[in-house]
C-alpha cells in the first residue's frame, strides 16, 4: 500500500488540501497521514473543525509575531521527526508558504518524493509575492511532480525544464473546497443556521444591502501601503453611507493595528474576526464585491460571479484577470476609491465584472491528483 503524508500549517492551505484529504480517505489502496505544522493555529483550527480533519500529527510551532527564521526552522526540525516515524512513499505539500517550504526541503534532505500541488504559479518578481514567489519556485525545483491548477501554470514549468509526464492540469483544489461547501451549507439546515448565527453575531447581515467584503494581510502590504488601503476604505465609506464595508480581520499584528487606528470607529465600517470557511464563502455570495490582497479569493470570487479589486501591483493568477472578474488596483488609493466608485454606481461595469466564470477548476482537482498517484510506480 503506498504511504502518503500530506502536510500544511495555514488557513489558505487548509481550505485547499481538505478536499484531497476527503479524496484519498475514499481511497484504499493508499495509507495517509496528516501532518499540521500549526504555522496558524486558530485560523487553522477552523478549517480542521469544519471539513472534521484530525491530523496525525501536529508540530503546534506557531507563536504571536513569529517571524521567517522561526518558522522555517522549526518546521524543518519538527517535520524531520515526523518523516523519520511514517516513512512516506511521497509527501505532499500545497502552494508557497513557509510550511511549503520548509516542507520541500526536509522531504528532499529525506530522499522523499515529493508532489507540490498548486505548482506552476509566477510572477518570476521575488519580491511579490514576497516570500511566496521564492518559496513556491525552490519547491519547483525539489518536487518530483507538479500538480498545475491550469494550463498557464503547466507551460510555465515545462518551459522551466520539467517533463511533461511529471506535470498534471488538474484545476484548483479550492473549487472543489468551495462546492463542497456550498453544498454543505445548502443541504444541512443545521450548518445554514450555524453560519447565519456565526455572521450575525459580529454584524449584522440584512438582505439586499450593499456589502464591500474586504480582506488583506500580505507582507509586502506591510506599513505604508496598507496606510493608504486603509485611507481609501475610509474614503469609500465617509462617501456611501448606505454602504457596508465588512473586513473579517487577519489575526496578524502587523494588520490588527493599524487597522484599528484608521477604520476602528466608523459607524459603517465593521471590523469583524476571521470567519470560519462556510460563514465566509456565505458573506462572499452576499456581498456587491470584494477588495482584497488574498490569493485563495481571486480564485473563489469567479466560481460566485463576485468582482474583485486585487491589492497587489502583480498577479500570479492571470486567468481571473483575463475573464474579466479580477482588476489589479495595488495600494493606491485613488485606483481603490475610483474602481469601487465605479463598481457601486455603474451597472454596466459592475454587469461586465460580475459573470460567473470558473478559469481554476470544475471541482474534479482532487480526483485527478488521487488517480495519478494510485498509478505511481515508487
Ligand atoms: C502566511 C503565509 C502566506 C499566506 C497566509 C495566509 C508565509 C511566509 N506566509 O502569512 O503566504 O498567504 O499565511 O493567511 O508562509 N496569527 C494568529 N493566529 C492564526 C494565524 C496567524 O495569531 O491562526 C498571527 C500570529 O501573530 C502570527 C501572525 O499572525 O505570528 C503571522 O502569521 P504567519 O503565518 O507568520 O504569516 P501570515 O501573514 O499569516
Ligand atoms: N477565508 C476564510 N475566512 C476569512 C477570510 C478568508 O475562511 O475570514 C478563506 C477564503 O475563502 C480563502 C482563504 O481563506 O479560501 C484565503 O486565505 P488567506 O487570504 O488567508 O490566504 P491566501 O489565499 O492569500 O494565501
């Protein structure tokens, strides 16, 4: 029986490998083992709860303002335990964050094959992402196979010198995350009920108002750039009154402060916790639209029809641009406030930016990555 040892230690990393944990459990012929590393705890812990994971094996590394050097090596170390007691056949690791790369290079001083899902995304710009860009390119370098969410990741790897045989189209993971739990919440009265409590404890949901979901906590958002965010946001609301503007808000220090100095006391600005993953796909599909820096919701918004201004200056998910539902507006203010301006008052605009689109996925990732590891050979 193959040995699979899948491992994250993030929210985003969560949502995306939960469907793939659901696919190999139906799977017999494989033996799999989680790994958490804990790199999040509360906001990992959500996700666990929800899709009902227990994982075999926790590292619980993560501390309040941790930085790069401490995760990188705590991981390294606790990961190498964890690799010497299951002795996969393969390990999995997800995207580009410290986990993944942490991750990538324990399995490979292991000898360890090693499957990166979510392979193939760029902006070749190191410094934006900034760590993402580096991580995900070194995990390129040390994985053996490539799970690409579209074609434009694939033909990024193969140019980058890997064998077609090793790299596999298979969709975004988080769209079968996404359907999976719409389909929870509509067909489980109980959980609808759960979700709509979970929203209204913190604000107070009514239908047909205008809702700006926003999300934001990247590193290179840090400082001055999230100043300027913030100001716009604060802009948008002085200037719509009969708008709300609802931010469930990263656990990151970095954020939670100066988010709360400039938008802590405006009567239609609502600084709420992070929600939990059903709660906040729900205020997703409630929502007019969505400003953030998050990769996981420039993929989730098209699947809902949802237009999203994107934080960032660059973007390693170009589809979602190139149909039309993602517009890049970076940190600059007047770009927020004149394109949400638009997207509030210009139906035209708003009908042209709102399709339902699905360019990462049609919830079948996790099948495809399932069968082409059953047909390994190690
Ligand atoms: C990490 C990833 C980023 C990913 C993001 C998803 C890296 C380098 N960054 O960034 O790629 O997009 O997760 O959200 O891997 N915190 C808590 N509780 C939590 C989670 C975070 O208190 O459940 C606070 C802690 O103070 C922690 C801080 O947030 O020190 C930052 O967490 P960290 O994982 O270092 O960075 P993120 O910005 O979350
Ligand atoms: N998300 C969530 N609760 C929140 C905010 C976001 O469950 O309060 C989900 C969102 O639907 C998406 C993922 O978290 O699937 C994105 O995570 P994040 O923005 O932290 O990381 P990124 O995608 O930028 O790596």
């Amino acid at each position: 029986m193959k040995k699979v040892l899948l491992v994250f230690g993030t929210r985003p990393e969560a949502i995306k490998m939960a469907p793939l944990v659901k696919a190999f459990k139906e799977n017999i012929n494989i033996d799999l083992k989680i790994c958490v590393t804990a790199q999040h705890r509360e906001m990992l812990d959500q996700v666990l709860d929800f899709f009902d994971i227990i994982p075999d094996y926790d590292l619980n590394i993560m501390k309040k303002g941790q930085d790069l050097f401490y995760i990188t090596s705590k991981i390294l170390d606790g990961i190498k335990n964890v690799l010497e007691d299951f002795k996969a056949d393969l390990v999995l690791v997800h995207g580009d964050t410290t986990t993944t790369l942490s991750t990538s290079l324990a399995a490979f001083y292991k000898k360890i094959k090693l499957g990166h899902i979510e392979a193939g995304l760029r902006t070749y710009n190191i410094d934006s992402p900034w760590p993402e860009e580096a991580n995900r390119q070194i995990t390129s370098v040390l994985a053996n196979y490539h799970f690409a969410p579209t074609i434009n990741s694939k033909k990024k790897l193969i140019k980058e010198g890997k064998d077609e045989q090793d790299v596999i189209v298979t969709g975004n993971t988080v769209i079968d995350s996404l359907f999976l739990a719409l389909d929870i919440i509509e067909n489980n009265s109980l959980i609808k009920k759960e979700v709509l409590g979970n929203i209204k404890s913190q604000y107070n949901l009514i239908e047909n108002k205008k809702i700006i979901l926003v999300t934001g906590h990247r590193r290179e958002n840090f400082g001055i750039p999230f100043l300027n965010i913030f100001k716009a946001l604060k802009k948008i609301a002085s200037d719509n009154p009969d708008v709300d503007i609802v931010y469930p808000v990263h656990l990151n220090p970095n954020v939670q402060t100066p988010v709360k100095e400039i938008l802590g006391n405006i009567k239609n600005v609502f600084l709420i916790d992070p929600l939990n993953y059903p709660s906040f796909i729900f205020l997703m599909n409630k929502s007019t639209f969505i400003i953030t820096d998050s990769g996981g919701i420039q993929e989730e918004a098209p699947s809902l029809g949802k237009p999203v201004l994107v934080l960032r200056e660059t973007t390693e998910r170009p589809e979602a641009v190139q149909v039309g539902t993602v517009k890049l507006v970076g940190s600059d203010p007047k770009k927020i406030v004149t394109e949400s301006q638009k997207l509030l008052n210009d139906s035209l605009e708003y009908n042209k930016m709102s399709k339902i689109n699905n360019p990462y996925g049609d919830g079948y990732s996790c099948k495809r990555i399932v069968s082409f590891i059953e047909e390994l050979k190690f």
